[in-house]
C-alpha cells in the first residue's frame, strides 16, 4: 500500500483489538448463538423477515438529490449530483454515464478501514453502477455523467443492498429520468438457513463454510430489482452453493423487493407532497408581501 | 449573461458599493424578476450568475430558477436594500445557526457524534486499534484525527485524494488537539514500550454548508468524551494480549475547545457561522477557538485583514458561544445515561 | 452417350461439291441438277417450321413439360404480334430470369429469418466454444504459468510465489492475489486507463470466485501457523482480446495454478521473533497444488431472446446484458454477477442459470482432461510458446 502523504498516518501495524477476544467460538456455537431453537434470530425476527427500513430523501442540502436509510443498525447516506461532462472523454457517447462511488466510513465496520479505496469498495462501487444502469434514462443526458456517491455510515449488514436502494431514491429525489425505482434485498445462506436481510454477524457466518453438514452451501446474494418491469438489474452471488439454491433464492429475493418497495415509493411521495406544501405557502407570501421598486 | 432582449429592456437600476455591481431588470412584478450578476471586488472576473430577490419588508425569499443559478441576498453590498440587517437564511446578521448534536449514534465505533450546525453535518467516529507506541515516546499512546469531505458532501469536491481544504482541516484539527491538551497520550499508553492505543478520529462532512470547521471541533470532542475503552491486559513475558469487552474504561477528556468562523466581508463586516454561499462570496475567514473561558487559538488563512478591535469582537462572541455549545454538549452526553 | 443416328455418322449429301474449290474444278450435269435441287432445298417454305406434337413430346421429359407449360401458355398469345422469334429469345430470358430472382429470393429469405435457428456468423451454435488451446509451464521464471489462447482472444498468466505473514485474523492460511495487467495491444479500447476498469473487474470477480475454502484451500500454503506463509501473485496479462475475456482468463489461472511447484520446506525454526526457513536444495522437490474444486467462469450473453456462451467482441458489443457464472466440477456454483447495461426479468435469469451450468461442468471437464494429458507427457512435453 503506497504511503498516503495527504492524510495523517497512525502508525503502520496495528491491530483491531477484536483480535484478542478470548472467545473463539466454533462455527456450530455460533450458528446456535444466532438462531434459536424455534427458528428465530438473535433480534427476534424469523429467518424471512426484513428488518424495519427508515428511509428519507433531501438530507444533504448541497446536493441535487440525496438520502438516507436505516436498517436497524445500518445506516448509509447517499447523494447524486447535477450532471457534468465526462471528463477525459473526447468523443461523442450517445448514453449518459453514471459514476458511482460506495464507500465505508472508516469507522463503519468491526475493524478500522482504510481511507483509500480498497477491493471489496470498488467491486462494491462496480455493483452499484451495474444495479443502477438499467433504471436511469441514460440517452436523456448524452455525454454528460451524473455521480452517485453512497457512504456506508456503520455496517450491520446489508449495508450494499441498503446503499443500492438508497441510491434509488436519491436519483428520483435529484429527478434523474428513470424507468423505474431500484431497490435491493441481501440474502445470506448458511447450510440449511437462509437469512434475509443479514446483519453483520449473520453475514460474517455465511461466509465460512459450514462445517460437516448435509449441505455445504455458504454464501450471500445480493439482487436489485424494478418492480415496474419485472427486470432484475443486478444478481451477484458469492460463497459456494448448488445450483437448485440459487435458484430458488431469485424468488426469495424477488419478493423481499416486493416488499421495500412500497417503502420507498412511500417515501419519495412524502417529499413530493412536502415540497408542494411549501411551494404553496411561499406563493401566498409572494402575493401578500413582496413588491419590487424599480 | 444570455437573456432575451425583451426581458433585458424594461428596468435596470445600478447598486454599486465596493466594486460589486449589480443589475436587476424584471417585468411585470415579482415573478419575473431576477437576473442579477455579481461581479468579483477584485478583478476575479465573473462569478456565478446569482439572483437575487428581495423586498421591502424583512424576507427574503430563496428561489431556484435554474439549477446553475444559485440564490442569494447580500444586505450589506446595498446601500438602499430595505431588508438590511438579514441574511439569506432569514437570521439576523450576529446570529448563529441553531445548533444539534447526537452522540454514541455508531454502534460500531467505541466513540461517535453527529453535529448539524444548520444545513452542515459532521460526523465523528472513533475507532481503536492496538500498536506499539513509537520509540522516542514509549509512554504515549496515537491520536489520529483526519478531516475526509468527500464528493458526497458537496459538488465543490471530486472523488480522489483528498483537497487541499479537507488537508488543511485536518492539520487544524490535529493542532487543536495538540495544543488545547483535551487527551492526554500518556493515558491511552496500556504498557510502556509495548502496547498503547490508537485512536482513530475520522470527521466526515455528510453536508458542506459552511462552518465546517465549528462542527468539526464539536464533534471531535463530543465524541472523545463518548470513547469507552475495553480492559486490557498484556504479559511482557509472553506477549499474549488479552481484551475483555465487558469491562470498560472512559476516556479521560480535560478540555473541551469550541471553534467560531467569522466571515469577513468588506473588510469591515463580520459574519459569525457563515453558510457556504457566504463563505464563497467572503474576502476572508478567521476561525476562534475558545477552550473553557481562555483563548486556545486563532486561526486566519490569509484574506484581508483585521483590526484589533474587530478581533476583540471575535474572540468576545466566541467566548459566549463556547459557553453556549459546552452545555449542549453536556446535555447531550448526559442523555446517553451515562 | 447413346446417339441419336445409332452411332453412325453423318455425312453431307451435298457430296464433294460442299467444297468451292471442288465446284471450280467443274461439274457434270448431273452434278449441277443435284446441286440445284440442294440449293433450293435450303430455302424454308411459307409453312415451315412445323410444329409437331409428337416430336415435341419426344424430345422433353414429362417433368419439363409440366414446368414450362405456365410460360408457354403465357407466350402463344403474344407469338402472333411479335414474332415466333423474337417470342421464341423473350419466352428463354424470362424462364432464365425467373429462376435468378427465385433463388435470390431464396437465399435472402433464408439468411434474413434464419439467424436465430442456433446459428452464428461463424457457425458455431448458441452453445459452442471457439476452439481452444492452453499450455503450461511457458515461463521459465515463474513458479506456474499458462498460455491459453481461445480463438483471437490471448491470455497468459504467471504465478509468482513468495513468502509472507498471513493475516492476523486467519493465521492458518495462505494468501492469493490476481492483477489483471490489460496491454494496450490487446485492443484500442484498452488504450489509457480503458483496460483499468476492466482489469479490477476481472480480478474481482476472480477473487470473489475464489474466495470459499471449499473451492481454493489456502491452507495449503501455511508453512508455520501465524508466522509465515506462501502468497500467490496471479499476474495475467491480456495479449489479444477477441471477446469472452472472462471465461478464457479463469481457464488459464486454473491451468496455472495446476502448473504451480511450491518448494517444500524443510525445516523451520523460530527463533525469538524471527522465523528460519529452510528450503528444499533440489528444485525438484517441490508441491503441486490442488486445483480440482477452483472454478471456472461461464459467460452467457443474452442477444435477442436467446444467450450465447463464448461470445466474440462482435456479438459482445451487441448485447446488453450478460451474466457470469463460475462453476466447480462439483457443479456448485461459486459467483455470479451481471455484466453489461441491461437487466433480466428472473426468469430469464433462471434459465440462464441452468444453461451456464451444464456449460461449465463440460468446461471444467475439458481443461482437467488437457491438463492431465500435458503433465502425462511430463518433462519430454515440447513447448510451443507463442510460435504456433
């Protein structure tokens, strides 16, 4: 990793304290600490229940649009931006582009990250853009790029499906043309359990392998979808897992998205009526008050 | 500035006081009008289009015509503006913006807060790592502050490195740090030569509407005094390092600096927590920071200068406002039910 | 060929005097009458020639009959106004000309609507490979290396190794790292920083594909728990890109990885907190790694309502979406991600999804045949490099 003179540096090889945490639970223990007998989750939810979502559009001021959503404990921000030309482009690009950045905060996640962007941020980032694409009406800003920044203020999960979603929302709040709204789900998948809307630590299990069981599935599930079209813009899987589970968490995704929908759809009406409210009111002063000397 | 010349024609009327001139040509009343430009004091050629819409009586209406053209009043560049004495956002021109802070919001940090100085958010986080503490100063343990404003925050910045004004953030923070003494380093040493914290301070701006500094500092120290850091011990001999989370030990926080930004206009108008569009337009910027009721330090990044009397007057509503933001501080820590 | 007269041959019953030279040596009477008589029998009468129905049904099959009836029908009115000869050219050309424009027609029509009958433009189906070559152990310097070459796509892949302290929160395992170097020659549009993007998308997707223990065991390459273990440096060059990068890089890293030699340790000491490692003299002496359970990435393109796997740039450029899967011989699927623009409905995707997998268990059955058979041929195997 090249020095980053820009930046005040601490010093080089420290650790995460997490690191010496005496217990080193099995992978059993710590599916059993996660899951009680009747298969419910350490938050009292059942395996296909979606944690409750606050969403709000308009939070950044400076920006053309912007949200915010909160799944329990994770929380991510996310702005767009008037579009600018694509820099260093000289040729014509009949489709806008949209450049999009995810990033964690550095004291997002269990363990300090960095602050310049490492892989897993950029696939992320990557992610983000593939998800987002098929929904914006791109040939309406030609040559031009619309940024699309998401900031992972603490991760509990889900935090790239929350940005996906969130990222929706603050495209129609900047009134980007799209198709449709974007909302995303995360599923994880541990041998036999499959957990919807996973937190932090429920992700952290999915991604090991579980032991000596009747399956060996392991991964997590990331889908965005538009609802309007049926059409799922992005499907990224990682983790080990057979076909037949895959497959049939397409479904299970499908119908988490079903659900944020609504939500979000909720959401951007509340900011609709909201501005409309005060457009009304800000006309009756017009009348009343203002006057003009020439 | 491209217009029809119909709308260009009817009435124009020249304000003209230090070099800013403005020209307002509108039809048919309120509606229509609007089309100001703004021109640089000194020679910078011209700025943003700006429009500017005000009346007779005290408020001022902010509109957005078109998304490049932003909307603003400048009382004070007009000699005959009836709506002296107010700024864009409505607030009189010694009044500061109102002021929220939300501590230990983070879970995932051992320290967090959430400032909002009117439109501008800051957040804190804290994290802590464990290192061995550098050679020359085996009993201190690491602070590392850093400022990051990212493209989030603002269309004045782009993805990349960090700007020269995010650099510079940081080196105020870190300074104020170090000289206000707030944290002492011996205390985040766990064993000499061995083992010491380190503690991560990251400032994010979520919103740049101006003061970005004043928010920094609070949430900076709003969070340190959150910090609770887990019991550790460590055996010289074998070098095992055990952590145990459910014992927890506070921070110790003995100083608690508040910073003030004044925007200078004209040489002569002071403005106390500027919003972004003021801090564009200013000719300078002087940054107060108050610890308990003595001067810390006074940060003045070039612009025009200032008089001994105006710098009195600084530092004089600056000691009001740290009175004013240490006990919405202590308020908010004390909510966290500690 | 039978002949007509039976096999004998003509002669000319004008006799000698067909020759001017004979007629000028001078003729009989006779000679003279039978070359009047000759003469005047060249001459067609007013009524001549005739048509004979029998003749006519003598000389043409009942086939060729039937099909010139329409057009003759259709000349016998128009013989009287224009001519029996001029009728006779016109009847000729129109037949020929009809039967030009058919089988353009023909072709047209067929090239126009049957595209889509699991057929590209270069003959392969929908589910074909381009034909592919790999081979290991190509650079000398590197501890496992691959060519493989699908095609006008190019990739070469080298495995450095080096010894390294794992990660504090997985002592127990090695490390593995893909960079993925796009070369300006590969194709314009990597020029400038075009190829970068690209290239973290592949390594990415590489690393994610390769992420489980189930499918790569990086504690293959722990030498001393917490201290020290070997990383892998996956470099993999682009020579030549012709479209389905994906699939051709994740076949060339598995052959490299097969090809990997890890020297064996002897022994290792620690001493205070330093670590002493003793490498194996012999370069012999050294491991191979299991790369039975890696996996390989199938892409699957979706043009029109169909989706091709192996596509070309061309057929690349044109769609707007494909998904990417990666898949063990185990048939477990390891990654999956959408390239491209466009968006699938999730039946579509689910299709997909069944298709890929069937491709990429006859893959990986393919490359672990080709890789068996080059180490059979071990030391004595001929390298070919990049003169073929």
């Amino acid at each position: 990793m090249p020095v980053d003179s820009r930046r005040l540096q601490g010093p080089e090889n420290a650790n995460s304290y997490t690191l010496y945490l005496p217990n080193s639970n099995t992978c059993r223990g710590l599916l059993n600490d996660l899951i009680t007998n009747d298969k419910k989750r350490k938050d009292g939810r059942g395996l296909s229940d979606h944690r409750r979502i606050y969403m709000k559009t308009g939070v950044v001021s400076q920006a053309k649009g912007s949200a915010y959503i909160e799944q329990n404990n994770t929380k991510v921000i996310c702005s767009v931006f008037d579009p600018r030309e694509i820099p260093r482009k000289s040729d014509y690009s009949v489709n806008g582009e949209l450049y999009c950045e995810f990033k964690f905060a550095p004291f997002s996640c269990i363990k300090w990250r960095s602050h310049q962007p490492d892989a897993f941020e950029k696939e992320c980032s990557l992610i983000l853009r593939r998800s987002l694409e098929p929904a914006v009406c791109r040939h309406e800003f030609p040559n031009f790029q619309v940024d699309v920044y998401a900031l992972v203020l603490e991760n509990d999960g889900s935090a790239l499906a929350a940005a996906i979603t969130c990222a929706g929302l603050a495209l129609a709040d900047a009134s980007v043309p799209m198709y449709d709204l974007v909302v995303a789900a995360t599923l994880g998948i541990h041998g036999d359990n499959k957990f919807l809307d996973p937190s932090a630590e429920e992700e952290s299990l999915c991604n090991i392998s579980p032991p000596d069981g009747r399956s060996h599935n392991h991964g997590i599930i990331t889908a965005a979808f538009s609802p309007a079209h049926q059409q799922m813009s992005d499907f990224a899987q990682s983790g080990v897992m057979d076909i037949e589970c895959v497959t049939s968490s397409i479904e299970v995704l499908r119908e988490a998205c079903e659900i944020i929908y609504p939500l979000s759809q909720q959401c951007l009406l509340k900011s609709v009526t909201k501005v409309f409210k005060k457009k009304q009111t800000e006309t009756k002063l017009d009348i009343s008050s203002d006057k003009i000397e020439y | 500035m491209r217009s029809r010349n119909n709308v260009l024609k009817p009435n124009f009327r020249i304000y003209a006081k230090t070099g800013i001139l403005c020209l307002i040509y509108g039809q048919h009343g309120f509606r229509q009008i609007g089309y100001v430009v703004l021109m640089e004091p000194f020679g910078v050629a011209w700025k943003d289009h700006v429009i500017f819409l005000f009346n007779s009586h005290k408020s001022v209406h902010k509109r957005e015509c078109n998304p490049f053209i932003t909307l603003l009043i400048l009382l004070q560049n007009f000699s005959s503006a009836p709506a002296q004495g107010v700024r864009p956002d409505g607030r009189s021109l010694q009044k500061f913006r109102p002021v929220s802070i939300n501590v230990g919001s983070i879970k995932t940090a051992e320290g967090s807060a959430i400032v909002k100085i009117g439109n501008t958010v800051v957040v804190c986080g804290i994290k802590a790592e464990l290192a061995a503490p550098k050679a020359e100063e085996p009993n201190r343990g690491y602070l590392v502050p850093n400022v990051e404003l990212p493209p989030l925050c603002s269309p004045k910045f782009r993805p990349g490195p960090p700007s020269d004004q995010a650099q510079v953030s940081s080196n105020f923070i870190a300074e104020t740090l170090a000289h206000s003494g707030c944290v002492d380093l011996t205390d985040l040493c766990i064993v000499p030569e061995h083992l010491a914290w380190v503690l991560h301070c990251d400032l994010i701006c979520l919103d740049h509407d101006g003061s970005l500094l004043d928010a920094c500092v609070i949430a900076l120290v709003a969070a340190l005094r959150t910090v609770k850091l887990p019991h550790v011990s460590y055996d010289v001999n074998t070098e095992a390092t055990v952590v145990s989370t459910e014992k927890r030990n506070k921070l110790q926080v003995y100083n608690t600096p508040v910073a003030t930004t004044y925007a200078i206009f004209d040489d002569e108008i002071l403005l106390p927590d500027p919003t972004n569009e003021e801090e564009t337009l200013s000719s300078g910027a002087v940054t107060v920071v108050i610890q308990g009721d003595m001067l810390c330090s006074v940060h003045k990044p070039g612009g025009s200068p200032l008089t001994e009397s105006q710098l009195q007057e600084c530092v004089s509503g600056a000691l009001k406002r740290a009175e004013y933001i240490n006990k919405l501080v202590n308020t908010a820590i004390k909510s966290l039910g500690t | 060929m039978a002949s007509d007269t039976g096999g004998v041959k003509p002669f000319a019953i004008q006799g000698r005097l067909a020759r001017e030279r004979e007629r000028l040596l001078g003729m009989t009477e006779k000679e003279r009458a039978w070359r009047r008589q000759w003469l005047k029998d060249q001459e067609l009468s007013r009524n001549e020639p005739r048509y004979v129905p029998e003749y006519y049904t003598e000389r043409y099959n009942p086939i060729r009959r039937a099909y010139k009836m329409p057009l003759d029908m259709a000349f016998k009115p128009l013989a009287p106004v224009l001519g029996a000869e001029r009728t006779a050219v016109i009847r000729w050309f129109t037949g020929k000309f009809l039967m030009i424009g058919f089988a353009i027609y023909a072709t047209a029509y067929y090239f126009k609507y049957n595209a889509h009958e699991d057929f590209r433009c270069d003959g392969r189906t929908r589910l074909d490979y381009r034909p592919m070559e790999v081979e290991t152990d190509v650079v000398s310097h590197a501890s496992g290396s691959a060519r493989l070459r699908l095609a006008n796509t190019d990739i070469l892949v080298g495995v450095k190794t080096e010894i390294d302290t794992p990660y504090p929160e997985r002592p127990r395992e090695g490390k593995i790292e893909f960079f993925v170097d796009c070369s300006a020659n590969a194709t314009p549009a990597f020029e400038g920083r075009g190829g970068e993007e690209l290239g973290t998308e592949i390594s990415n997707s590489l690393a994610t594909s390769y992420q489980s223990s189930q499918t790569f065991d990086l504690t293959a390459l722990c030498i001393l728990p917490g201290r020290q273990c070997w990383k892998l440096y996956v470099d993999i060059l682009i020579l030549e890109c012709g479209g389905n990068l994906f699939d051709a890089v994740s076949l060339a890293v598995k052959a490299a990885l097969h090809n990997v030699r890890i020297p064996k340790v002897k022994a290792a000491s620690l001493d205070g907190g330093t670590v002493d490692l003793q490498l194996s003299d012999d370069p012999f002496d050294c491991y191979h790694l299991d790369v039975s359970a890696a996996p390989c990435l199938v892409t699957l393109c979706k043009i029109g309502d169909h989706c091709v796997v192996d596509p070309t740039a061309e057929e690349e450029m044109c769609s707007n979406a494909s998904v990417v899967m990666a898949i063990t011989e185990k048939s477990l699927v390891t990654s999956v991600f959408k390239t491209g623009v466009g968006s699938f409905h999730p039946q579509t995707l689910l299709d997909i999804l069944k298709v890929g997998l069937a491709i990429g268990l006859n893959l990986n059955k393919a490359l672990k045949a080709a890789l068996l058979e080059e180490r059979e041929q071990g030391h004595v195997k001929e390298c070919c490099g990049f003169l073929k």
